[in-house]
C-alpha cells in the first residue's frame, strides 16, 4: 500500500485526528487550535513513518497534556472564588473547629458548591491568560524534542585488521548487496587516492537501525557505497542529498521500485536532490508535481556519476541527465554536470 505524503497527513490530522482528540480529552467546549505549521512541525520532526498512527499517539498526547493544563488552571479558579464566597467554611482554625458545636458542623458540611454557584462554574470556559493554540514552537513542552538521529563514537581512527560486521536484521540480499557496495567504494577509491589504506587497516561496522524490523533488498547500494567512500575519502556528501539504486559488481546503478514513496520520503526529510537510476526516469516523470517543485533529479547510470555528485570525485564519461525543478510543468530533461 502507498504511504501518505505530508500534504495528506496534514489533511487527516486537520480534518480528523485532531478533533477526535479534542473530543476524547474534553477540550470540546474550549477554543483549541493546532496551526498547521505546528502539524506540519509534527510531521517531519516526530511523525515521519508512512502511516498515521504514530502521528494519532502524538496529537493525543498534545491534548492530553493540554487537558489536564487546562483541568490545573480550572481547579485552581473554582478553588479561589468558592474561598471568596465562603471563607468561614473553606478556612477554619483547627483550634476554633473542635470547640465548634455538632449543629454548626453539621450546616457546614451541608453546603454544596454546585447549589449555590452554579454547574456552569464547574464547565466555564478557561480564562484569556491560558493559551489553548498550539505552535510550532510548543511542541517540545508538550512531546519533547525531535528524535536525535547523528551519533559520533569515537573522534578519531585506530588502525586495525580489515573486517566489516553487518547488524540491523538484514535478509540475504542487502547483505549481499552491502558486500558490493564495499567491493564498488574500494575501487573508486583507489582511482582517487592509489596509495589509500583504509579499506586494509579499518575494521567498519556499518548498522541499520531498528533492529528488530527486518530488512531486505538491493535499493541502498548506492547510498551504502557513497558512506563508505565518504569515510575512507574523509569528505562529506553534499547537503540535502538523498539517493536510492542497486549497485552491480561493475558499478553500474540498477532499475529498483517504489520511486514515489522514496520521493515523499526524501522531501519530508527536506532533501532538494536525488539521484535515480535512468531506468527508472519514466517513474520520476508521473511524480506528483508538489514532490517535483523544489527537487532536482539526477539520472545516474554508474557509480562514478554517483560519487561525482555526492562527494565531488571523479570525472564521470558521460554527462548526468538532470530533471530540474523550474521545468517539472513540462517534464522536461536537461543534460549537465553541474547540480
């Protein structure tokens, strides 16, 4: 099934998930709103898997915590006026009140609050000083931060024995497909530094997270290969880069599937280039025009053209097909190097 993009998730929250949360929290009868930059916050900071319901458990939670604020401030409103109504009977000396006689104990406890105040107190609506609309920038009161996603172990490297160890629950196929990326990234490069030995001297440990799901599939051999280069290399891939593709054992960039879901998924991430296999350009083409409008596209037929790209190596033979977006109304094609 087809995940939704941000566009549609924004819709579902708007339309249904927020105000089903408001009902379920009894924030019906107070004016909450959540802005759409703050669901959109939500999405790409928090929510980012293809579905809904993790988003669901996050507006809930907002709502949760923004009841019970406003049942706080409440209680604490009905609190002081039944005090300014009845002072003799909401303060009274522990010495005076054993000396009181069981009659006027008795009147006392009578008393209702409801009776005489009104069950609307109970239910008026919060006070103007109580902030009911949700902004981008008090989601971290309420869910705390964005999942934290960059780790550093160590700040340099120790010479060791050759090894790569694999970890996350993969299939046989991206194992297998990880053993290419590696044979691809020692040959590209030892075109651009021969006297490299990194390869020789590094024990990598390379892990894909969320253990306990299992992966499989050959579509990040590409992305594999370009970290690996990018460590032994010492240089950064561009910003705001995302790629998929098979990797053959010569380097040439493969056909894979699911071309639109990778898209959604690069631009919730905010990348604003991807590199595709030319097999898959027709796909690329019939792209949503919201998911195209500030994408550049780059047709890849080999590693090299990857590289290039990515880390600024090399001098591919044959220049780069590029889909730009200025020219997405017209799913058009321009041929260049430079991206």
């Amino acid at each position: 099934l087809s995940g939704y993009d941000t566009p549609e998730k924004i819709q579902i929250a708007q339309q249904y998930l927020i105000p089903k949360a408001i009902t379920s929290n009894g924030l019906e009868n107070q004016k909450v709103e959540m802005t759409d930059k703050a669901t959109e916050s939500l999405i790409r900071g928090y929510c980012r898997e293809a579905g809904v319901r993790n988003l669901e458990k996050h507006v809930d939670k907002i709502m949760r915590k923004l009841s019970y604020k406003v049942a706080k401030v409440k209680e604490e409103r009905l609190s002081e006026e039944v005090g300014a109504k009845h002072p003799e009977e909401v303060k009274v000396d522990g010495g005076d009140q054993e000396k009181e006689e069981d009659g006027q104990r008795e009147e006392a406890l009578k008393w209702d609050p409801t009776k005489e105040t009104g069950c609307d107190m109970l239910n008026k609506q919060v006070p103007e000083d109580v902030d009911c609309i949700i902004t981008p920038e008090r989601l971290v009161d309420l869910v705390g931060k964005p999942a934290f996603t960059t780790e550093r172990l160590f700040e340099g490297r120790s010479d060791s024995k050759a090894a790569l160890e694999i970890t996350g629950q993969l299939g046989k196929v991206m194992s297998e497909s990880t053993k290419i990326a590696l044979t691809v990234a020692k040959k590209v490069v030892n075109s651009v530094q021969p006297d490299s030995k990194f390869f020789d001297t590094s024990s990598i440990h390379l892990h894909f997270p969320e253990g306990a799901t299992p992966k499989d599939g050959p579509s990040a051999g590409v992305t594999i290969a370009t970290a690996l280069c990018s460590l032994a290399l010492n240089r950064s891939v561009k910003d705001n880069l995302a790629m998929t593709g098979e990797l053959s054992l010569s380097g040439l960039v493969l056909p894979i599937g699911g071309v639109k879901e990778k898209a959604i998924a690069a631009v919730r991430a905010g990348v604003t280039t991807l590199c595709l296999p030319l097999q898959n350009k027709h796909d690329a083409v019939e792209l949503p025009e919201y998911l195209r409008r500030n994408l550049t596209i780059c047709f890849v037929r080999n590693f090299d053209e990857v590289a290039h790209i990515a880390l600024g190596v090399g001098s591919p033979a044959l220049e780069t097909e590029i889909l730009k977006p200025t020219n997405c109304s017209k799913a058009s094609a321009d041929r260049s190097v430079g991206v």
